[in-house]
C-alpha cells in the first residue's frame, strides 16, 4: 500500500483542469440518456477527487509545517484557486438539478446530492469569487498566527499545545504561570487578532449581501449543509442547554474544587480534575499507537483492518513540535482512498481522546472509501461528529490499555468534559449568531458581549482579575470561530445524540454498535434527522430530548464518582 510521504503531489494546471471540466458538464447537459448522464457524471466526480485530494494534501503538508515555503506557497495557490474551483461546482450543480433524467439519477444516487446542490448554488455566485479568495486567505493568517507561537516558559520556546501540560500540573503556581504565558501570547497579539476577525465579518456580510441575504446566518446554515432545521431550532436547543446542562455543569465545577482542597475554583484550576494530577496515557507515542490497534482490533473486525491501514500508510501526525501548526483534525485524501489524523500529542489524556475522536471520523469515511460522490464522504458537519464523538465513547471499556490503574478516573473526566462542553459549545455558537446579527460592533464591542454570554453560559468561570480575559478575549484560540463559523453548536448536537448510543451500549452494546455502524456507512448520503432515524436516535430538537440525555448523564456521573 503506497503511504503518505510518496503520494505525488503536483500544482493543478488551472486553466486545464477548468477546461476540462466545463467540457464534461457540457456533455453532461446534451446526453441524451440517464446513462449517458450517470457515466459523465463518474468522470465530473474522478476530477473532482483528483482537484480536492491536491489541495488537501498541499492544506496536509502545510499544516505539519507552516515554516514549509513550499507547501505555503501551495496553500496560497490554493487559497486563490479554491474559489474558481467553487464555480465550476456551481456550473455542475446547476447542469445536475436541471437534468431532465433528475429522477432517475435521484433514484440511483439519493436524493440528497440534489438538495445539498441546491444549497450550493445558493452559497455562490462569481460576484463573490475575489471576497473569497479574501476569507481564504484571512483564514490561513489566523492559523500561521497562532502557529508562530513560541512562548517561553520552563527555559525553552514552547507552542500552544505544548503549554496545555503545565497548565494541568498538580501545582497551583505551576499551572497559573502556564496560563498566564499563552494568555500574555494572545493579548500581545490582541490587534491582529481583532483585526483578522473584524475583516473576517466585513467580507462574509459583504458575501451574504451580494449574494441576497439579509445577514451571513442564513447563508452559514446553507454552508454547513443543515436541511432540515433552522437557527429557530438551534436557539431553542441552546436554551434546553441553559435550562438543563448548565446547572449540572456548574455542580461539576464546585465538585472538582472540593476534590482539589480549594476554597473557589479559578480558569487556571479548569483543567485539573484530581489533586495528584489527571490520568495520563503511559508509553511512547509509538507505544500509544500499538495499545491503539490492539484495542481497534478486539472492538471490531472493521475498526481492526481500519487501523491496521491507517498505521501501515502513516496515515497519522501526532506530535507536537515547532512550526506545526496547532489542534487537530482528519482530512480525507479521495484520489488515495486515505483518511489523514493531525495531532499534537503533548502526553495529557487529551492525546487518547484525539486517538478516538479524530478516529472516529477517519473511520466513518474509510467505510464510505469506495464511494464515488464526494458529497457523500463525509456526513454533513453535524452529523458527521457522531462518529468521532462516538468512538470516544464505544472505546471507553478499552482505556485500561492507555491508563492502567487509573482508567477509572479517566473515564469519570471524559464524561465530566463531555458535559463540561455542552455550556461551552453553546456560548460559542450564541456569540457567532449576535455578531453576524450586529456585523457593525467594534472589536471591542465583541469582547464584552463574549465575556457577557460567559457569565450566561459558564457562570461558574472566576478569571480571578485576569485583565485580558475579564476583556472577552478568550474567544481568539477558538479557531472554529474565525475558520468555520457556526461549526461548533455540531459538537453539542452531536453530544446528545452519542450520549443516548452510550446509554443503549449498557443494556445492547451490539445493537448500539450496529446502529453506530449504519449511521458511518451512510456518510453524507442523508441530512441528519433522518440518519438520527436510522440510527433510532431522537432528535436533539425534540422536546425533552436534552432533559432526558442530561438526567441519564447525571446518574452516570453520580454512581462512578471518584
């Protein structure tokens, strides 16, 4: 099997490649027979692989090294392309929903290749290209931003991640000065980060304006392909959260200052849940990984073969170190079949859960790998975290392999972050709908009004004095906010959905799995209420539905109590 490090890569000719295109939607429009149409259509889609695999593997490569002047090079090329690349994707959605065969074709594919083409067309139209190319390129400065963090702290430069384990240390001081060092990197940078967001909101306004939209809102609902629910719903499950999660979520917080002797609990206390310290996994990374294809093995013969592929191909990056840029992700490589893993691993127990998270998304696209339609790799944002958030909690029985002895306290933090999260993912995606609402507050304006729903959301949070986070600028390392805006209220959704599939494992682990199962295998082929009905799941919007998750969820916690 050909690995990462030799997939070819080469700059796309453009020019070509639009030529190309054009040429197969034009055949596509005269064929005379859903056939015809159905095989030009495989051709439209061979393309589209090959452009997109090329641009994930330059966006891949960049990523591992932002200080790369080639691969930055190729990112910009990108960042201008990606756009011209959208409009030929317009010219085929709309040869595609105007087919005369279109039912036959719907019949075939599925109908929902027809209704996210339809969203798509909605999103674009050539008067937006240059602002475009402009929100790419703003995105690549925030990321290149936070990768050029070396903030020195225990003698040495560190980056972002690399401060998250002292910012866990048993020792009070300790972890205080390693959040006051990344919170010094980001109010020494206040400015470009205001200014970045700022011309981040100007440019998508100006492109939901030209496009016909009263604000940027409907227009991020039609980007993240949501079908079948509004903003409307999406306020509404954000107050079941206040009503319901964040009560629990506040008792969490006194609860982990009781274990900890403390009087209060501080920011810089948050990421500490037990005296002596969190659970961290044992081993080498290399260590780490084996642990993780044995317990991949014994889950399922499925996810055995997945890991098995995804170690031999070096399908993975785990480690932290300089000019690597921050966080992670999974990315799928079409034209290789490849799902990739991005990490920073930095020895917390946050490495396992990016072991299982990201896993679980590289795994739901691997089912799907011999999929043609590249709309349907992946499910819609959504629904799509259901399988990463879900192997984090199918995997929950194996965590002896990383932790030994202290699985348990392991487990009993997961699930406390789990639920921790929901208050958290809320306040994210409240803030996003009030700018996007109010495109015309002021940099400084923004803040207060972060640091104004904190104290809706997470009331239980004392910055005890920190100036530049009493300021609302918390928000700056949240990099969903300025990369994918109205991505993150997916995680919440999702959230509710893995807790009911957690429950049912308890009683009918097979039958919990087999549902998981069927909910990967149908990708992007369904909007998510009905892959929530395939996988006999309740909608997150139903009433109840998060009162219920929540009271399950609490007697969980209670019992296993540390």
């Amino acid at each position: 099997m050909q690995r990462f490090r030799d997939f070819p890569y080469e700059r796309p000719d453009f020019t070509a490649f639009r030529a190309e295109f054009l040429s197969l939607v034009r055949e596509f429009v005269k064929a005379a027979t859903a056939d015809a149409q159905d095989e030009i259509l495989g051709q439209i889609n061979a393309r589209r692989n090959y452009y997109a695999s090329l641009s994930s593997l330059a966006h891949i490569r960049y990523t591992l090294n932002t200080k790369d002047q080639f691969y930055t090079a190729e990112q910009e090329f990108f960042d201008e392309t990606d756009p011209l690349y959208e409009e030929l994707i317009t010219d085929y959605y709309r040869a595609l929903v105007a087919s005369p065969h279109r039912e036959e074709l719907s019949r075939r594919h599925g109908r929902q290749l027809f209704t996210l083409a339809e969203m798509a067309l909605r999103t674009f139209s050539p008067a937006v290209i240059a602002l475009l190319q402009q929100e790419n390129k703003l995105a690549s400065s925030y990321k290149k931003l936070l990768a050029s963090a070396a903030i020195p702290f225990d003698g040495e430069k560190k980056n972002l991640s690399q401060l998250v384990p002292y910012q866990q240390s048993p020792d009070r001081t300790i972890r205080r000065e390693a959040a006051e060092a990344r919170y010094r990197f980001f109010a020494g940078h206040r400015e470009e980060f205001d200014e970045i967001y700022a011309r981040l909101v100007a440019v998508r306004t100006e492109i939901a304006a030209r496009l016909g939209f009263e604000n940027f809102i409907p227009l991020a609902y039609l980007r993240r392909s949501r079908s079948d629910y509004t903003a409307r719903e999406v306020a509404a499950f954000r107050r079941e959260i206040k009503r319901h999660v964040v009560p629990l979520a506040s008792a969490l917080r006194t609860q982990q200052a009781e274990r900890l002797g403390l009087p209060s609990l501080k920011y810089y206390d948050e990421a500490l849940f037990y005296p002596e310290g969190n659970p961290a996994p044992a081993g080498t990374p290399e260590e780490i990984l084996a642990q993780g294809q044995a317990m991949y093995q014994e889950l399922s013969p499925e996810t055995g073969d997945f890991f098995r592929e995804l170690t031999e191909r070096e399908l993975l990056d785990l480690l932290a170190r300089a000019h690597k840029a921050p966080g992670g992700y999974c990315d799928y490589l079409a034209a290789f079949q490849a799902p990739f893993i991005f990490a920073n691993f930095n020895g917390t127990a946050g490495d396992i859960d990016v072991l299982t998270h990201e896993a679980g998304h590289a795994f739901q696209v691997w089912l799907g790998r011999h999929r043609d339609i590249p709309e349907y790799h992946f499910a819609t944002m959504e629904a799509a975290e259901i399988p990463s958030m879900g192997m984090e909690f199918f995997t929950r029985p194996y965590m002896e392999l990383f932790f030994g002895s202290l699985a348990p306290l392991y487990r009993h933090q997961h699930l406390s972050e789990a639920v921790l999260f929901l208050p958290y993912g809320a306040l994210v995606d409240h803030f996003q709908h009030e700018v996007f609402a109010r495109p015309g507050l002021t940099s400084a304006e923004r803040r207060r009004l972060w640091h104004t729903l904190e104290q809706i959301y997470l009331p239980h949070r004392d910055y005890d004095g920190h100036p530049f986070l009493l300021d609302g600028g918390y928000w700056y390392q949240q990099g969903h906010i300025f990369e994918v805006p109205f991505y993150y209220i997916d995680y919440c959704l999702a959230g509710t959905c893995v807790f009911q599939l957690w429950q049912r494992a308890f009683t009918a682990r097979e039958s919990a799995w087999q549902d998981y199962l069927a909910l990967c295998r149908a990708g992007g082929s369904l909007p998510l209420l009905e892959l929530l009905s395939l996988a006999r799941l309740s909608s997150p919007f139903a009433p109840g539905t998060v009162k219920q998750v929540t009271a399950a969820v609490r007697s969980r916690l209670e019992e296993n109590r540390p």
